[in-house]
C-alpha cells in the first residue's frame, strides 16, 4: 500500500472515533440540558436521539466527502500535514455543529419560558404620599410659632407635604 492508503485509512480512524466520542458524550452529558430545555423527560429523550443521528449524518457525511485528495503523497510528512488538515476540520465542523444546536436549544427554552411567564408587571400609576417620622403637630396654647424652635415645628429637613399623586388613568 502507498503512503495515500495509509493516511486514508489513518483520517478515517481518528475521523470516525472521535464523532462516536463526541456523539456518546453529547447524548450523555446533553441530556440534562435537553430536560430543562423541554421540561418534558420524554420529549428530552426523543430529541437527544434525533440531534445524535443527524449529528452522525453531518459529520461522517462531512468526513467522507472531505476524505479526497487529488494530488499525490509523495512523502510521509505530506501525508502528516495533509491528514492534520482534515482531522482538524472535521474537529472545526463538530465543534460547529455543537454551538449552533446549543445556540437554537437556548433561543428554544428562552422563548418558553418567556411563554410560561406570568403577564409581564405594570406600570405604576401613580405614587403613595411619603410618611414622615415626626408629624407635625398642631401648635398648643402659648406654643411659639411657625419656624421658631420648639414642639410645634418639624425637624430640620422636613418641608411641606409631598404633592399629591396624579389622577390614575381611565379604566380600560
């Protein structure tokens, strides 16, 4: 066998396991994503074995048309340089495939969730009057004035009443 045939059988090696690898930790490790994504365990179940087929689909379809190499291999270091080309390729295109499934699982749950939520708060339609510590109290008999020191004034800080609040929009 040449050079060519042995870097063939070599990419298809390591193309092939690492898409089972990749596969097998996805559906483990994916599935308490999808469970929280679906929030229905059968339904988590049923799209992990979906996204794994195509996922299998994808890659090795990938790995088996990006197998060719028109030009000869006249040496081993060709051979090397060209096999690091399509393993790393075929790593670029898994690592593709699982940000965008991550990427449209995440807008999935996000939108659902939006879904469930309850209707969103309203805006306020007016304000309560602020309640002071210290009321002011009504001058007594022989009790000094307004703005001179004693009972009948508010602490320092203490002005006039908060304005009243705006009239509440007609009812719908």
């Amino acid at each position: 066998m040449d050079i060519k045939v042995w870097m063939y059988l070599v990419y298809l090696t390591i193309s092939i396991g690492l898409t089972v690898w990749v596969a097998r930790a996805l559906t483990r490790n994916g599935m308490v994503f999808l469970d929280e994504v679906f929030a229905d365990e059968r339904l988590a179940r049923a799209v992990n074995n979906l996204l794994v087929v195509g996922f299998y689909l994808l890659n090795l379809g990938y790995v088996t048309v990006a197998m060719r190499h028109s030009e000869p291999v006249g040496s081993t270091s060709v051979a090397m340089e060209e096999l690091s080309l399509k393993v790393g390729l075929v790593l670029l295109v898994l690592g593709a495939l699982h940000f965008f499934n991550v990427f449209a699982l995440g807008r999935y749950r996000r939108n659902r969730l939006r879904q469930l939520a309850t209707h969103p708060p309203l805006a306020p339609v007016g304000r309560l009057p602020v309640q002071h510590a210290y009321p002011q109290m009504p001058p007594g008999p022989g009790a000094p004035g307004p703005g001179a020191p004693g009972q009948g004034t508010r602490p320092a800080g203490q002005g006039q009443a908060d304005p009243p609040a705006p009239a509440a929009p007609p009812a719908r």
